[in-house]
C-alpha cells in the first residue's frame, strides 16, 4: 500500500489525512495546521487527547487559551505565557495556534507529504512546517523552518504541545532527568524546588514516580520541566492495548522537556501533554537572562525536526 495524502472535513474543517495503512494523522491547516488524530492503525489506537467539553473552533490573537483549548497537537511560537517582551505584547500560547496555514503543497506515493507556510505578525517570521509519512512507515516526521522577518535580534520560544488520550493503564516514559516544577504552588505533589531524579523516582528511590497516571477522580495535576535528559525522547504506553508512542526530538535545538499533566485536577481534563522545548524556564525574560531562549538575527533561519513513532508496547 502506498501512502496517500487525501483531503476531508473534520468538525466542519478542512483537513488533509495522511496515511499508509500503518498509521494516520489527520491535519486541519486552517486551526493553527494542528494534528487532530493519530492513529496506530493496527492496534486501532487513537493517541491525541480531544476536550470533552470545548467545541474545535477557529481563535484569534486576543483568545485565552485555557478557555478555547479543544485539543491536537500544536506547536508554540514564539512564546507560552503572554504579556510584554522586547518591547512587544506577546498573546496567549503564541500565535501558530491561531494562525490559518496554507497549504502550499501535498504529494503521495512512496511518501505522503503536506508543506504548511504561514507569516507571523507579533513577531515577524516566515513559518513553514512539513509533515511526511513514508510507505508501510510507522513514523511520522514533521519539520520547522522559522525565518526571521525582523530588522533587530529577537528571542523566542518554540514548544511542542501534544496532549496523549490517557487511561490509567496509561505510562509515562522517559530516558531520566531532573524533575523540577514550573510552578510548586501548582502541583498536587511536586513542589520541591530542588527536584529529583526521574530515573531514580521511578525505581523506587527518593522522588514522585511521575511514569504512573493515576485516575481521573484522583484529581491530580502537575507542571514540570524535566532537565538534562540523556536522550531526545519522551512518550507514553498502553500496556492495556499493548501500543506504544514515541515523540523524539532534536536536543541540540531542543533540550528541554515540559509535561503538563492533568489527572481532573485542572478544568476536569485528563491528559498529559508531552512538550519539548527549546526554553528553561517559562519566563521568557528570565530564559535569556540564563541563555537558555531561542533567538533569530535579521535573516536568520531557526530550522529543526521531531517524529512520533507509533508501536507495538513491550
């Protein structure tokens, strides 16, 4: 079977599935060109997490993001938080996730590919982000170009936001790090300041073991960065389907892992967000100050990739 790229509707949208009888990821370029589904096609298994109660509709600059979050995998860019910076007012979650992408290019046959493009105005930059599937391939590779429009330095943050549709047979799995909160007053357990080790915790030794997802009436949440990881991945397994995602990421542009995981503990939802990151830590002023920001020079380009590789769980 070769891989096809077909287009549809979803929720009243335009999207572009793309598919090889292994895996299928459905993409709608005028919602912030979010990936709405991916599904492993063998074990039928559905891996992004959907919002029970906050209908997919288009957002604009001025949204707030927690009010109108329906769900998909998007990207951040070029920031998280809002307010001032560098002499802009940044919006809520950035502005790629508001943007309508064009579709500047799709092709099928031994390779399933969708070329997005779109110009960002906050910050002035030409975007464009590439989703390919090869034939019989259980990965799915997406690429970024970010080229500065700008006529002076500025820095940013790039983020990956893909929220997993998680059951408590559900595991979080990662290489190791040092878990730190984001915000200690936000988690139901993790608010040392100091962190611990996610190898360690997870073995049985001083620290949470975040890997296990409690159920949703436990009303958990956490907000965390996991730091120095020794390998570019993180990602979760169904030992109940026997299906496994693997979301591996560049860490020479990308070095540092967020998860946002809400057990009904934040607005009812259940999920964890797998986010890797280019910043450390959330405030944008504070990441340059230690030289952990994104940055682009007039002209610049900021290029990196990530996949997500669907199997079969150990």
């Amino acid at each position: 079977m070769s891989a096809t790229v077909k287009r549809s509707d979803t929720c009243g949208f335009q999207s572009f599935t793309l598919e090889n009888g292994v895996l299928r990821a459905t993409v709608i370029p005028s919602l912030g060109g979010r990936i709405w589904d991916l599904v492993d096609c063998k074990r039928q298994r559905q891996w992004i997490w959907h919002r029970d109660d906050v209908k997919l509709a288009p957002a604009h600059l001025n949204s707030t993001y927690d009010d109108v979050w329906a769900g998909g995998w998007e990207e951040l860019f070029p920031n998280d938080a809002p307010g001032p910076f560098e002499g802009r007012v940044l919006p809520d979650h950035g502005e790629w996730w508001v943007k309508h992408w064009h579709v500047e290019d799709s092709s099928d046959g031994h390779v399933a590919s969708l070329r997005l493009t779109c110009e960002t105005e906050v910050v002035r930059a030409r975007c464009t982000k590439e989703i390919r599937l090869d034939d019989r391939s259980n990965t799915l590779h997406v690429s970024y170009r970010i080229e500065s429009l700008e006529p002076s330095l500025f820095h940013f943050l790039f983020k990956q936001h893909l929220p997993i549709a998680i059951t408590p047979q559900c595991r979080l799995s990662m290489a190791g790090g040092r878990v730190v909160p984001v915000d200690p007053a936000f988690g139901t357990r993790v608010r040392d300041a100091a962190g611990f080790d996610w190898r360690a915790a997870a073995a049985g030794g001083d620290g949470i073991d975040l890997s296990r997802i409690p159920p949703r009436d436990s009303r958990e949440r956490e907000f965390v960065y996991v730091l120095d990881a020794p390998e570019g991945w993180c990602g979760v397994d169904d030992m109940e389907r026997g299906a496994t995602l693997r979301f591996a990421f560049d860490r020479e542009r990308v070095p540092f892992v967020w998860l946002f995981l809400s057990y009904g503990g934040w607005r009812d939802c259940y999920t964890a967000v797998l986010e890797p990151c280019t910043n450390f830590p959330k405030n944008l002023e504070d990441a340059v100050a230690r030289g952990r920001a994104a940055g682009l020079r007039p002209g610049e380009v900021w290029e990196t990739r990530a996949r997500v590789t669907l199997g079969q769980a150990e």
